[in-house]
C-alpha cells in the first residue's frame, strides 16, 4: 500500500477522532517501530492491522470504515491528480476515466504501487458497471471513492451506488446511476 493513502489515513484518523487514537491505534497493531512517510509502500498487512484495530475500537464494521474513508479520500486524490482531470468531467466521467489516467499514473511511478483493477463499462449516459479487481478485498473504498466524488461534483444526491456481489470478494461489481 502506497505511503500517501497510510498517511491519509493517520490524518483521517487524527481528524475524526484525535493524535491519541491514531497513537493507540498504531501500538495495538504492533506497527508502532514504525515511521511511515507518504513515498514509500508498505505491505498491505499494515493496513489491513490498522483498519482491523479501528473496527475493534470503535465497534464499526471494517467494510464500513473503509467506505468512510473512501469519502474522505476524495479532495486530496482531486488535488493530486487534478492535472489529469478534465474539467467538464462529472462523478460517472471520472470513474470512467480513472482507470486510464489516475491508475496509470499511480504505477508508473512506482513498480511497486498496485491499485486495484477496474473494468468500467459505461451502460449509458447516466449508467455504469464497474468491476472491482484487486487480491486486497478493500472494495468498500472503491465505493466510498465513488460517494465522494459525488459529493465532490455535487451529486450526492442523484447518484446511487449499489454493489452487487459480495463486498469482501477479489472481484465485486459496482452498479453507479445518476437519477434524474
């Protein structure tokens, strides 16, 4: 897992609760030797001991936690990739596009970054398909991402996002229609 989403995480840790959290949080996971900086990947052990540790503290399902930080993810990813964003893409645009351009990016510039595969298949203007690939099982960020940038476009409220296979599998679809 890349440093910078580690690093978000502190910080959405540190936002939502406070320093002291993030601090038991890393000791609970055995993870506190550790300095983590936003260049470097870690393995995805890490992360799965520090979002499994949130769970048992805060008594939220990890599949949930995940989703909650895929929302809050969302400015900073739009300001690290905004070079490569569109200006009259939309919330369906994005997703659309973020295999090509943000994903690319992401590995080339490190071999080691691996985020997960997706198949998006635009259904129509108003609908898509994507299929979530990743050995990770972290698809509940893939569908807080999505809710985010909704809410970065303003379209919170006309966008659905409905799984429709298990959220815990390698490989899960994601229906996304905008309403009317």
């Amino acid at each position: 897992m890349h440093g910078s989403i580690i690093t978000l995480l502190k910080r959405y840790v540190q936002t939502q609760y406070d320093h002291s959290t993030w601090v038991k949080l890393v000791e609970l996971s055995g993870l506190d030797k550790i300095e983590f900086d936003h260049k470097t990947v870690y393995p995805d052990e890490h992360v799965y001991a520090l979002v499994g540790r949130a769970a048992e503290m805060t008594g939220i399902p990890a599949e949930e936690l995940h989703e909650k930080f895929g929302e809050y993810l969302v400015p900073d990813l739009m300001y690290m990739y905004q070079k490569l964003v569109r200006p009259e893409w939309k919330t369906l645009d994005m997703i659309e596009h973020t295999e090509m351009t943000m994903h690319k990016q992401v590995r080339q510039e490190h071999s080691k970054n691996a985020p997960p595969v997706l198949e998006v298949t635009r259904i129509n203007e108003n609908e898509l398909m994507i299929e979530y690939v990743s050995p990770r099982r972290m698809s509940g960020l893939a569908v807080g991402i999505v809710r985010g940038l909704a809410n970065y476009y303003d379209e919170a409220d006309r966008i659905d996002v409905m799984p429709t296979t298990s959220e815990n599998g390698e490989r899960v679809h994601i229906h996304v229609r905008r309403t009317a």
